[in-house]
C-alpha cells in the first residue's frame, strides 16, 4: 500500500482529546482511511466514537497530535478557509439535526443554496435525492409531521446532497428497525461507489457482521482497525446477489416504510 498523503482522505497521528481539565478522551489515535474507503466505527457508550467524528467534521481541535484532512494540517487551517473545507465533509447527526420550520426540500436544498446553486438546479437535485430515499410524496412536509425514520432519510439527504469528499454519519440506524437500518446503510454503499469515502457510527454490531466493511473500534479512547473479512468467491457472488436483491425491494417500498 502506498503511503503518500495524496492516498489519504483523513490522517491521525498521535491524537489526544480532553474536554477542559478533565481526562482525555481520546488517546494516542494514530490512522489512516484512504480516499473512497467505506468504515464502521464501534464501541460502547462514552468510548469515544462521537468525539472523534467532531474532530473529523472539524467541530474541535485535537489537545495534541495531528489531524490531516484532504491533505491539510487543521491546526495551520485559518478560520476564513474552513468554510470551505467543511463544505466537502457531509455529517449525520445522531439527532438529526433537521429545521423544524422547514419543509423537507428546503431542509435538503439548504447546503445547495448556502454554496450558491442555481435554483433550477437545486430543485432538480432535491427532488431527485429525496425520490431516491423513498420520500417523494413528502417534499413540503415538516420535520415535525414525519416519522423518524423518514426525518433520518431527510437528514441522509441533505449530508449527500452536495456530493461531500467525506461523509460521517453518528448513530445513523439509531431510530430505525432492522430493515430499515439495512436499507439506509445500502443507500450509503451507493453513494460509496460515487467515490466518497464513508465512516458510519454505530452500536449495531449485527449489522456490522453481517456487511462486510473494515472495522474501527474504540475501546477507553483507544483506537483498534480490524480489516474486512475475506470470504470466497462463490459466497461474495451470492451476498452481492442478496444485496442487490435487498436493495431493489428496499425501493420498491421506501415510500410505504417509515
């Protein structure tokens, strides 16, 4: 494997986080993802998986160490180019995050007009995102009128919509059963092979097992990578099968599912 920094779409090195006086929360995080990789993050509750998404998406700083992302150092970043820099990071909040007094269109058009879009353009992109993930019949319905799992597509939409270089989602089947949870992590494989790379946070563990993605996973601030597993050839055609399957009916019935 190659280790130029132009491979990278994120670099840690010898990262440390604390929050004030307290302890750290994040120690001695050292690693890599390459550009167009897809990972889960796992661990259990307070391990430290939100904390290092925030310094992914460039909400903190780390207390020591360094953090390269798209081949800038953030800790040379001045404040008039994180904009920018930000604008390639697409993130699902746990809490989604979503404009309550906002139609759903509007919600997902917002990154599209804060970057200047045309609105013959924007609305064209919308409204096919949002008939994508199975909420064509919602455009103009409020947050606060939709179920959770159709605010947490709302919520998908609009981190996708600007096709972002990287894109973290924090707990994104969190408020969804398991068909559900299947269907939008498909949705993000999609998008996957669209060239952005992926990091999902989540607590599923079944989930996880049951796709095959390498693996981060925090464990008291520390960080472990477990690699994808490898199957054999007749069992890979026959998941590729089943998951193109999955995704197809998953479609058929994004308008009818919560």
């Amino acid at each position: 494997m190659s280790t130029d920094d132009s491979d990278y779409i994120v670099r840690f090195e010898n990262v440390g986080l604390r929050y004030g006086l307290g302890p750290e929360v994040l120690q001695d995080i050292t690693y890599s993802l390459e550009a167009g990789s897809f990972h889960f993050l796992v661990g259990a509750s307070g391990a430290g998986k939100s904390s290092l998404l925030r310094l992914m998406y460039l909400a903190n700083k780390p207390s020591r160490g360094l953090v390269n992302i798209f081949g800038r150092d953030i800790a040379t970043l001045s404040r008039a180019e994180l904009p920018a820099v930000r604008r390639r990071i697409g993130v699902v909040f746990q809490e989604f995050r979503l404009l309550s007094h906002l139609s759903a269109f509007d919600n997902v058009a917002l990154p599209l007009r804060v970057a200047g879009v045309k609105e013959d353009e924007v609305e064209r992109n919308v409204v096919e995102l949002l008939s994508w993930v199975g909420l064509k019949d919602h455009l103009l319905a409020r947050p606060p009128t939709l179920s959770g799992g159709q605010q947490q597509r709302v919520a998908i939409a609009r981190a996708v919509i600007a096709r972002p270089r990287l894109l973290l989602a924090d707990e994104p089947t969190g408020n969804v059963d398991d068909r559900m949870a299947l269907r939008l992590v498909h949705l993000f494989e999609e998008l996957n092979k669209l060239g952005t790379s992926i990091v999902i946070a989540t607590h599923n563990e079944t989930l996880v097992d049951k796709l095959r993605h390498p693996c981060l996973r925090l464990e008291e601030g520390r960080l472990s990578m477990r690699p994808a597993p490898v199957v054999n050839a007749a069992a890979d055609a026959s998941t590729a099968g089943r998951r193109r399957a999955e995704s197809d009916q998953a479609r058929q019935n994004s308008g009818t599912v919560a």
